[in-house]
C-alpha cells in the first residue's frame, strides 16, 4: 500500500517552487529602493484570523476544506503565524534527547498525531487578473498540504523553510478559498529533534505576492578578490520565467 506523504521518507514536496534568494518585485525603481512590501500593490497579507479545525490524527481531519460551499460552522479560530499549543489546541513538549512520540523510525505516529485544519477567503484584487499569483509560506511544523478552491495545489516538509506554490491556475475573480492541512509529526521529525520546545502549526508569515507573467525567479550573486584584495569581480546570474511560454532562459 502506497504511503501517505508524511510517511514517505523519499517524498519531501509536490508543486513547490524551488528555493530562490530573497527578494520582492516591485512596479517601479521608487518603490523598490523603498523596499516596503507589505505597502506593494503586489503584496497580500495572510496574516491575522483563520478558521482552525484541529483533530487527533489526520485520519480524523476534515476533507475537502477548500471547497467554497465548505460549511465550517463550529470551527474555531486561530491567530496566524503561531503555534497552535500556545493557542490552546494540544500541548508543547520538552525534551532533550529523545523523540516526542513513541514511534520507531522509520514510521511517523498515527494514532496520535496533532492534525490542524485551515481555512480563509480572500478577495483576488480587481489588478491581479493577468498576474501570476504565488502562496508564502514562511515556516510551519511539520508537514503541510495547501488547497486552494478545491484543488490539491501541493505538499511541503521542513519546519524552518519557506514553501511558495504558484496558485495562478486554481484562482477566479472575486472570493476565493484557501485551505492548509498541517501534520504535526511526520518522517521529518526524525531529523528536526533538537534540545528545544516541541511546538506545531504556522511559525512565518503568510502571504500572497503577484508578478508579471514573464518574471525574475532567481538572482545568484559570486565575487572573486584580487591577490591584493583592492578590487573584486562580481558576477551575477539571472533566472528568469516566462509563464507565457513554456521556456526558462538563464542570463
């Protein structure tokens, strides 16, 4: 029987953009030496109040969370970014050099394995129709799988890193709906267990961010000193997406 996700130890991600610099487009040279994303036509904040569902284990998770007639009447609320035990949903652990669950490797737990269920509309703005429309997420613990209107957008592990999806193809005008579905242990958590305090849910911030369609995707900086370390050759190498086209050119 095929594993779950989180259960599969050769399964890490689906649909999720590969890691890139960090850097935000702007309209215009103004705004860019400014460099306030958050005031940027093309930026989205998802931050704030989200419906929350939490179960046992994610056999006993809602489905179809996304879906936009999704009656979510009884569901709680939970402030994003932030760890679902701090908000009263389950208990953090403590521990030094032991697991937090009881199962042995390679298995993640699944009788007992913290489930949180997320849920919010948004309204695409009127500017965004011919943009391509991306999903932040800055960090969350440990595994996530992102809806967007009913469709299965894609699948993430690694509690510290950031995830982005492009969503483009999931969106309509007006209201739309996001949902995440977020696994407390998984596989990863073998690797993730330090001499911390054991925590779940939503960590970074949430947001979307718009580009045009032929776009920079990634921007690679390199430097070589002098023998006398007076001067420096720099080289900088520019990935650019063209989602017009099925083409990727690297300059």
């Amino acid at each position: 029987m095929a594993k779950d996700p989180w259960q599969d130890h050769q399964y890490f991600e689906e649909n999720k953009l590969a890691a890139h610099a960090s850097f935000f487009p702007y309209s215009s040279i103004k705004f860019a030496m400014e460099d306030e994303h958050r005031s940027s036509s093309n930026f989205y904040d998802l931050n704030g109040i989200w419906q929350f569902h939490f179960a046992k284990n994610p056999t006993k998770a809602p489905d179809d969370i996304s879906e936009t007639d999704f009656d979510a009447q009884g569901w709680s609320h939970i402030q994003v970014p932030g760890n679902w035990e701090s908000q009263g949903f389950g208990h953090a652990i403590y521990l030094d050099e032991r697991y937090p669950f009881d199962t042995t490797w390679p298995d993640a737990p699944e009788e007992y394995n913290p489930t949180g269920s997320y849920r919010r509309e948004f309204v695409l703005p009127d500017n965004w129709q011919d943009k391509q429309i991306f999903f932040h997420l800055g960090a969350a613990r440990s595994s996530v799988t992102l809806y967007v209107n009913g469709q299965k957008i894609g699948y993430s592990q690694g509690a510290k890193t950031a995830a982005e999806f492009d969503i483009t193809s999931a969106l309509k005008a007006g209201t739309n709906v996001i949902g995440m579905k977020i696994i407390r242990w998984s596989d990863a958590s073998y690797l993730e267990s330090q001499d911390m305090l054991r925590l779940s849910g939503i960590e970074r911030d949430v947001y979307l961010y718009a580009t045009e369609t032929q776009r920079i995707a990634d921007i690679e900086f390199t430097s070589q000193l002098s023998k006398r370390l007076d001067q420096a050759d720099v080289h900088v190498q520019v990935l650019l997406n063209n989602h017009s086209q099925p083409e990727t050119v690297q300059v």
